[in-house]
C-alpha cells in the first residue's frame, strides 16, 4: 500500500477518536460541575446521635427530614434538641438522645418508666413516684443511675422506740434492730439490754425497747440486835424479871451492789460486811421465888388486937381500887398465878391480881370487904387502880361481883 492510501485510512480514525474524548470530556465537565453544584448546594450540620458526635451535609429542609434519611425514627421520649419541625440552617447543632426503660420498685411494686434522665430525682418525678425524707432511696436521690438502669424505694413506717424511761415514735424502713439503733443514734453502755435480737428485723408498727442497766455500790451502817441472857434469880418472885445489864446494839458495815433498770432498783446484793461496834449483850434476872398464900398479920401484932375480916387495919399507904373476882375453874385457866401459888391445890388461899407497877408483886394488902391477901398475880384486864379478887369457886365471884373497895398496903 502506497503511503498516501495508509494517510487518508489513518486520519479518519483520529477524528472518530478526537469526537469521542471531547464528548467524554464534556460529560465530564457536567458531571463534575453538576457535582460541585450539587455539593454546593448543600448546608453543613452538627449531629450527636447517642453521645456519638459527627458532622454531616445535607439538601433535607427539616431536622425530621435528615433523621429519616439516616432511619432514625424518634420515641415519645427521646430526647431531640430542636424540634422535628426546625428548618435545616448552615452550623445547626442537633442532638438526638433514645429513651432507655429504668425500673422503679416501691416495696413489692414495680413499674418501669423510658427516660433519658440520669438523676433519680428527676426520674422518680418523671415515673410520678414521691418519697419522703425518711425512705430509703437505692442510689441516692441526689445521684445517678446506676448501669442496671434500676431505682430501688423503701417507703418508711412507724416504730416506737422505747429507750429507757423515754417514748418516741419514730419513721424507719425495713431493718435489722442493730441497724435501727444506729439509725436513731442509740448507744448501749456496758450493762445496758435491748428486748429484741439485734439481728431481728424490725416491722411497722413494731416496739424496740432498750433498758438501761446501772450497776451501783452502797454501803450502809446497819444495827445488828443484841441478844438476850436469862439467869434465874431465887431472891426475885417468880414472874418477875430484873434487868442486870442492858443489852446495846452493835454497828456493822455492808456492801451492797444495787442493779437499777430505768432508774428503779431491781435487785440488791450483799458483797460484804465489816464489824464496826460488837452488841452488848442483854442479861435478865428471872424471879423463882414463890410467896406462900398466907397474908394474915404476925403473931405479935395479932396479940395487940384482933382485927376481924372486915376490920382495916393502919396504913401508911391505902386507896381506893375498882375490884372484881375470878376463880381458878374457868375455862382455860391453869389455876397457877404469875408468882407460882397453884389456887387449885390451894383454894382458901387469899390472892388477888394487881397491875405491878400500882402494886408490886409480892406484896402484903388489906381489902375492905375480902380481907388480908397477897398481890400473887396478874391479869391482861387489870391496868392501874384495878385488882381482882380469887374465889375458890366461880358462885362466890359472880357474886362478889365489882365494887370500889379500899386497898391497905401492909409491907
């Protein structure tokens, strides 16, 4: 082939060739032109998507538009910052956060509220659920919630609290009694008790009662009784008693331990004891001397006159008694006088009973109407200016009846 037919097959090539570049290169152009527009065209915002930050352009003309494109759908909720209805602008920020389900439980209730908040106050406020000061809150109201997603309420109820002599009622929640204790501020000294088990839990409307236990010493001089010695005596009449020496009381030092419960003494307890002052002892001389009945006047004073039964013989001393008689028959009568005169062995004997200390025990006496006698006997009725006179049988003391007679002491 010559050179000039190899030309002209050669350049029609070159400008299909050329034809092809320029429409591929006008393509081109518009592609990239339309792009640039395109990009232009487009407005820049800010999103954080769930704490995720990031920075996105977009032709949508409202925030609910863009959340669309990305298959974002928005909860009741949720959290979004502005509205669904903001229009796109260039440097618009948007935040979208989605509700997350917490549980609240009240005691045994339980209900579940979606949130976005972290503090639990704001979530309880949000579930519509109120607690007082003395509930117990899990966490606290001030903090946050926990990574659970949980609040947990302990609704408080009364407790009285007993602590020694003091009453209160107090608000507690659900506890062990050593707990509550802490709670109220409660300290147990040494000896102190509480009523209940320190690991018991308390329950509403229970009663805690703590005593408190005081442990004291006193020591106390006390008297400790003399005893008494008896000695017979045959120069005293019998029933009768003289003091020898007089008994005093000694003087001993205890130690008592006092338990006191609230204040009151609930036992005492000896712990030891000291002489101080021994006792003197307390000696009696006891009369066994006993006076014959006879009371009629010597021989030398009978030969001077004779003085019959109703005759008053002379007297330093005389007076004027309330007499009445008894006999030894009665019932429950031993027939022995306080002095030892047996009257039913003696019968004709002339006795009578006398109050000691008007007339002593022993002594010679005239009685108008009965006679010489002898002051033999006592009686519980004969106080003072009384005598009674002995009969031998229970007719003649009727009926001596009582009368006011005049008494002559003799000796």
């Amino acid at each position: 082939m010559t050179k000039k037919s190899m030309k002209n097959l050669f350049f029609p090539s070159l400008r299909s060739k050329q034809a092809v570049f320029s429409i591929i290169a006008v393509a081109l152009f518009v592609a990239v032109t339309s792009f640039l527009v395109f990009e232009g065209t487009k407005k820049t915002v800010a999103m954080t998507l769930n704490g995720e930050q990031s920075e996105i352009r977009t032709h949508a003309s409202t925030v609910g538009e863009l959340l669309k494109h990305h298959n974002i759908t928005v909860a009741e909720n949720d959290l979004l910052t502005p509205s669904v209805n903001t229009e796109i602008e260039n440097g618009l920020t948007i935040a979208w956060e989605k509700a997350r389900p917490v549980t609240v439980t009240v005691d045994q209730e339980t209900k579940t509220v979606m949130t976005t908040d972290q503090k639990v106050k704001d979530i309880l406020a949000q579930a519509d659920v109120s607690v007082t000061e003395h509930d117990k809150v899990t966490p606290a109201l001030d903090g946050e919630i926990g990574e659970d997603d949980q609040i947990k309420i302990e609704k408080a109820f009364e407790v009285t609290l007993v602590d020694g002599m003091d009453k209160k009622k107090v608000m507690s929640t659900s506890t062990t009694v050593a707990d509550f204790l802490k709670q109220q501020e409660v300290k147990l000294n040494e000896f102190d008790r509480v009523e209940q088990r320190m690991e018991e839990l308390v329950l509403p409307n229970d009663v805690v009662q703590v005593v408190r236990v005081e442990k004291v010493t006193d020591v106390v001089e006390e008297a400790t009784k003399f005893a008494v010695e008896t000695k017979k005596d045959s120069s005293l009449l019998k029933g009768t008693e003289k003091i020898v020496q007089k008994g005093e009381n000694g003087t001993v030092s205890r130690t008592y331990e006092i338990i006191k419960e609230n204040g009151t003494p609930v036992s005492r307890i000896l712990k030891g004891e000291k002489v101080v002052k021994d006792p003197k002892t307390k000696v009696v001389a006891v009369g066994t001397k006993v006076v014959m009945a006879s009371a009629a006047p010597t021989k030398a004073k009978a030969k001077t006159k004779s003085i019959s039964r109703g005759d008053a013989p002379s007297s330093s001393k005389e007076f004027y008694v309330s007499a009445t008689a008894y006999t030894a028959f009665c019932n429950g009568c031993s027939g022995v006088t306080s002095t030892g005169i047996n009257l039913k062995s003696n019968p004709d004997a002339k006795v009578i009973a006398v109050d000691p200390s008007v007339i002593p025990l022993g002594t010679k006496v005239w009685v108008e109407g009965y006679g010489y006698a002898v002051a033999g006997d006592t009686g519980s009725a004969i106080k003072g200016n009384k005598i009674d006179v002995f009969m031998p049988t229970k007719q003649q003391a009727y009926g001596f009846g009582r009368k006011k007679v005049k008494v002559k002491i003799l000796d």
